[in-house]
C-alpha cells in the first residue's frame, strides 16, 4: 500500500490495508496529548486533521497519545498507527508537528492507516526563497505560501526584499524607500511593501508553522531601486528614475562613500533588530559592474556590518573566497561563475553551504521549451529534474557536512499572480522539498503521491502545471 507522504517519511515498517476512522473526538485527543509540550502542533492538529473527519464515524475506541522522546534525531517523529492505538511520538516540538503534517496528508480522503513509520529531515535547512521584489506578492499571499512550504515540511521562507525594480520593506530611517522605491514592480504594475508591523505578524505566523522567515536586502548590487530614493548612495550621485526591465548586475552602491555606508548600516540595523530569525541575508549577488578586488573589499566590509549587530548572514555564492564572519552561509545558484575554490573555503572557513542549484531548485525556470511562465537561462525542469538530485554532488567538491540544506527560488520576473506563483511552484516545490528531507528516492511512489496531491491542490482551488511526467486524474 502506497501511502501519499510527500517528502515520502525516511522508513515505513508495516502498513496494511486497515483504515480506521477518523472522529472529531480522535483529533480532540490528539491536540490535548500534543498541547502540554508541543502547543504549535496541537494547533494544527485541530486546523488541519479536521477535514479528515468522516461524518458516520463510530465512538471513538483508539487510544491516542503524543509523547516526547529527545533520543530521536532532530526535527524526527515516529507514528505508531494501529486500529486500537495510535502514538506519536517527536524528538522535539517541529518533530510533532512535522508529525501533524504528515498525519494530515494520510487521513485528508478520510481514515487513518494503519502503519508504523519513522522520520526525520537530513538537511536542517530546508527553504523557499520568494521574491517579492520584482513583482510584489503581500501578507495574503505569502501566508498562503508559508502554509504550502510548512505542508511539505520546509521549515524557512526566505524573502527577496530588494531589487533594481522595487523595495519591500519598511525602513523607518529611510522613509522614502518605501515612499519612492516601491510604487512599480517589473510590470509596470503599483508594486506595494510590507510595513514593519506587516512583517511582524508574517514572522510569527510562520514561527506557528515551524517556519523562519529570513529576510534579504542585496547588496551592493540589486539596488537601482533604492538608489531613486537615496541618489547620494550610488556612485555618480545623479538621480535616477524606476526601472521596470528585467536585466541584471548593472546596478552598485557607492563602494566607499560614508553616505552609502550610512544607508547600509540603517538598513542592516533595522533588519537585526526586527527578525525574529538568527539569520539575514544580505545579497551579494552578480555585482558585475565591479572588479573581484572591489567586490570582495565590499563583502568583507558588509559582513562586518552584519556582525556588528549582532546578527548572521547568508550570502549568495559569489562571496565565497572573502574573510566572512563565523557561521555565514553561502548560497551556491550556479556554475556559470568560478567555483574551484569554493571547496578549500568550506574546509579552511566556519561557513555553511546551501543548495539552490539553478538547474534544480529554481522554480522559476521553464518546465518545458514552450511553456508560457518563466526563464530558462539555469535549465528547462520538469518535476523529476526537481525530484532527482543530491545537494551534495550538486555543489562543486563541497565537504557534505559542509551543506546544511536546500532551497528552492521562485524569482518573480514573470509571474503576474498567486495562480502563476502556484503554477510555477506546483509540482516541483514537493520534489525539492524530498531532497531538502532527505526522503529515499522513489521516483514511482513520489510520481503516484503527486497525482493525489493534485487532486487536493484542485480542491483547494491551487492552479498546477499538469507535468506529462506524472499520472494525473
Ligand atoms: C539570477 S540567482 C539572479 C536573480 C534573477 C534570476 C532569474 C541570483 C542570485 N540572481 O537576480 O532573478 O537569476 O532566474
């Protein structure tokens, strides 16, 4: 019996046909055996079992009970499920409610299983990166998307705030950015931005799905937008008007001007101080305007920034090879820059590796030639390119403890709607999210879970792309 687990769980030890029903009284049991120890699980216990309920189940005989058990790896759970009795138990409060998580995909078309199953996530760093920036996407939207990625057991968002096109995030110092850097987006469109209170109230929403948001302002490139604002940060000093195309890496802040590091410290503190999360990141990508001299002076200055309040940062690849503060994360996209060296940096720096391989994990690439949404510069992905890949052998001669997770990136150059976000992200988000958990591959069971998955994103009025690659009704 195939069970429709998407990340499919690390073992499953016995599973039969037995289905046993699902009462309001049984998730009732459940939410109260979780609420003492793991009081967000219990929450979504009670929000998300619930339409597993079957209207003519009997009284309830099974016995339900959650329990703790700090020996299971990190972030795992193990789920005993049998007709009389079903025990869960969590190594920690993610692991219950990755637990819930799971649960909730079993018994959504009604009943629970009977199966023994354990989990546990391989990579602690499991991501979605949006970007708001190009098109923006607000509260509404990304909670829908918080929803999504905690549903296949990602447990960060990671927000692109900042471009050429528009800036998303209120800075209280700057009060122009968010007056004249973020009234357009790439479509010529009204663009919009997220209020500090905005962000707030994102943070702990995702904080109850066992999700951190970590939010990035890039630097020094990236930044026409910002600069319409405050022209004295960039480097001529000449005002500028908004931009709406779709190019990249023309735009740099003053490398050295104290006005422009003043802008940058504002915006650095601001962040620090408002992010629940230990980490922010700060960009660092396709600088292309300046030398590998300039560019890693800049770096090295910026993390230090960053440290100076206190704060951790993540970088785009390209920052490897420059003297960064403890525990910065990288993040490697592509192979199209120079990356012998990237291996030598993970051996002789404390730094993290995280897996966003263009050609993988980027959701905004094509699934096919002609598809209508998207770029194809990285790869075409269908949904078994996303499924198929181990981060490790991905990077180039990165140590594997050295890669700490996975995160797929939905750039927003052309999706216009929540429909094209979905469209873009459905199926390939799951794939991601199994090589993010580490799930053992199986590329037929994962190809007939998805098939369910769209039947539910259909009666959850999510738009998908109906690969040819998989099975669907
Ligand atoms: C490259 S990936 C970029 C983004 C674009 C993306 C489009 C990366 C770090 N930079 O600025 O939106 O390609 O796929």
């Amino acid at each position: 019996m195939t069970l429709p687990l998407i990340p499919a769980p690390q073992t499953i030890a016995t599973t039969d046909a037995t289905t046993t029903p699902l009462t309001a009284a049984h998730v009732d049991s459940l939410a109260a055996a979780l609420e003492p120890w793991a009081p967000r699980a219990s929450a979504a216990a009670r929000r998300l079992l619930t339409r597993g309920v079957t209207a003519d189940a009997p009284t309830p005989t099974v016995v339900v009970d959650a329990r703790l058990d700090p020996s299971l790896a990190a972030e795992g759970y193990t789920l005993d499920l049998a007709p009389e009795a079903w025990t869960l138990t969590a190594a920690d409060e993610a692991g219950a409610f990755w637990a819930v998580q799971s649960l909730a995909q079993m018994v959504r078309d009604g009943g629970v299983p009977a199966v023994t199953l354990s989990d546990a996530p391989t990579y602690p760093v499991r991501g979605m990166m949006l970007d708001i920036a190009r098109f923006y996407f607000g509260p509404a939207d990304i909670r829908r998307v918080i929803d999504l990625a905690a549903s296949y057991r990602l447990n960060q968002l990671h927000l692109h705030l900042s471009d050429d096109q528009g800036w998303r995030l209120e800075i209280p110092s700057r009060p122009l950015l968010t007056k004249l850097s973020s009234a357009q987006d790439v479509a010529g469109g009204e663009g919009g931005s997220l209020t500090l209170a905005d962000y707030h109230e994102l943070q702990q929403y995702a904080l109850d799905r066992h999700v951190v948001i970590v939010p990035e302002v890039d630097l020094p490139g990236h930044t026409h937008a910002a600069q319409v604002a405050y022209p004295e940060i960039s480097p001529d000093g000449q005002e500028r008007e908004p931009y709406t195309g779709t190019e990249v890496g023309f735009s740099s802040l003053h490398l050295t001007s104290d006005e422009a590091w003043a802008f940058v410290d504002d915006v650095v503190a601001t962040l620090a101080e408002h992010t629940l999360g230990e980490y922010i990141h700060l960009g660092g990508d396709e600088s292309l305007t300046l030398t590998r001299e300039q560019y890693v002076t800049y770096m090295e200055r910026l993390g230090a920034v960053a440290a100076a309040h206190g704060t951790k940062v993540v970088f785009w690849q390209e920052a490897a090879g420059a003297a960064l503060p403890p525990q910065t994360r990288l993040q490697y996209w592509t192979s199209q820059f120079e990356t012998g060296h990237m291996g030598k940096v993970a051996r002789e720096q404390d730094v993290q590796f995280v897996a966003s391989p263009g050609n993988r994990a980027y959701l905004d690439q094509k699934y096919t030639a002609d598809f209508p949404l998207g770029l194809d510069w990285a790869a075409l992905i269908d949904v078994e390119d996303a499924y198929d890949w181990d981060p490790v052998a991905e990077l180039p001669d990165i140590p594997a403890e050295s890669v700490v997770g996975v995160e797929a990136c939905l750039w927003t150059e052309t999706p216009r709607s929540f429909d094209d976000l979905t469209m873009l992200t459905l199926p390939r988000l799951p794939a991601i999210a199994s090589v993010a958990w580490g799930s053992p591959k199986d590329l037929g069971a994962f190809r007939t879970a998805l098939a369910q998955h769209g039947r539910w994103w259909d009666e959850d009025g999510l738009v998908f792309y109906r690969s040819t690659q998989v099975d669907w009704d």
